[in-house]
C-alpha cells in the first residue's frame, strides 16, 4: 500500500501514472491480498483479502464485524491517527472543489477532528439499517390461517455492498442504544 490520500479516491487525475486500486481498511506501507470485484476507467474497487505485512501502526479492532460491516472504516488505526487523517480528508476534498481563492492548502485552515475522550461507548446517533420483512404463512393449532412477518437483520450495510450485517452490539455505540439492539 502506497497511500491512503484522498487523491486516490480522483482517479481521474490526469497527472496519474499508476493504476490505482481503492481497498478499505488498509494501511500505508502494509503488504496486502486484495480481491477486485470492480474495474471502472481509471481504477479498481477491491475487498481486503488478508494483511500479509501489517504496519506497525495497525492496531486490533475491538468490533468484531470490523472489515465486514460498513459502519466503521478506521478502527485499524489509533484514535490519533483517525482523527488526523480525517481533519486532512476535510481539507482534500475542499481542494478538490476547486473554490477560487481556496485552492492551495494555504488559502485556508481546516482545524483538528475534534473527539471525545471515549473512544468506545460514545456515539450517541447511528444509523441502522434493515430488508423489508418478509411473509410467511402458517396455520395455527385450530385450523387457521395467518401471515407472520419476519424481520430477518438489523444491522448496517456490508462494506463492499448493500447486503446487511446483523449487528447485535455496536463497540462505538452508547450502552442505551446497545440495548436497543438486544
């Protein structure tokens, strides 16, 4: 892995030379099995297979949905250094808008991510996700007939694709909303 700048995520950059390939959770510097489940013109969407050579700056998620679920992105990084790399997006991508008299990074400041001294158990607003319930007919002990409806999963999207990982505790999440889930 050679970068993890926004500028990967503008493939159509003219000034690239190299194919790029967009992996999730990944690290500068890690040596990566990735599989490619898309090409588009410029560049390739894949899934992180497995860490080969991790970065001495991984660190163990804590969730154990982490790769699978789309919820969070960053927890293989140290709170410090998710926090950076998301206050340099902020700036990257107003570069990116090409605002005039904003299109150096010094034309502008963008200040430090702010976070809360917790870093589990804080997120007070998620936004899960859930399939439509599906029907199923059963006859009840006196001969009847009825429709049940199941909910099959609540949970957030996968991170390469809109199916749902049933998620029954969050790490991120406040104990009230955790128990919302049980």
């Amino acid at each position: 892995v050679s970068s993890t700048e926004d500028e990967d995520e503008d493939p159509k950059q003219e000034e690239r030379s190299k194919w790029v390939v967009m992996v999730p959770h990944v690290l500068v510097g890690e040596t990566v099995k990735v599989r490619i489940f898309r090409n588009m013109k410029n560049y390739s969407e894949a899934d992180l297979v497995q860490v080969i050579e991790p970065s001495p700056h991984r660190v163990e998620a804590k969730c154990p949905l982490f790769g699978k679920c789309g919820g969070c992105q960053y927890q293989m990084m140290p709170i410090e250094a998710q926090r950076e790399w998301k206050t340099k997006h902020v700036q990257e991508v107003l570069l990116q808008q090409r605002i005039e008299g904003y299109d150096t990074p010094e034309s502008f400041q963008v200040l430090p991510t702010a976070g809360t001294d917790d870093v589990y158990g804080y997120r007070s607003k998620l936004t899960p996700h859930y399939q439509a319930p599906t029907e199923r007919a059963v006859i009840d002990e006196d001969g009847t007939s009825s429709i049940l409806y199941e909910l099959e999963a609540i949970g957030f999207q996968q991170s390469s694709n809109r199916k749902l990982v049933d998620v029954q505790e969050c790490p991120i999440a406040t104990s009230a909303i955790n128990e919302k889930y049980k």
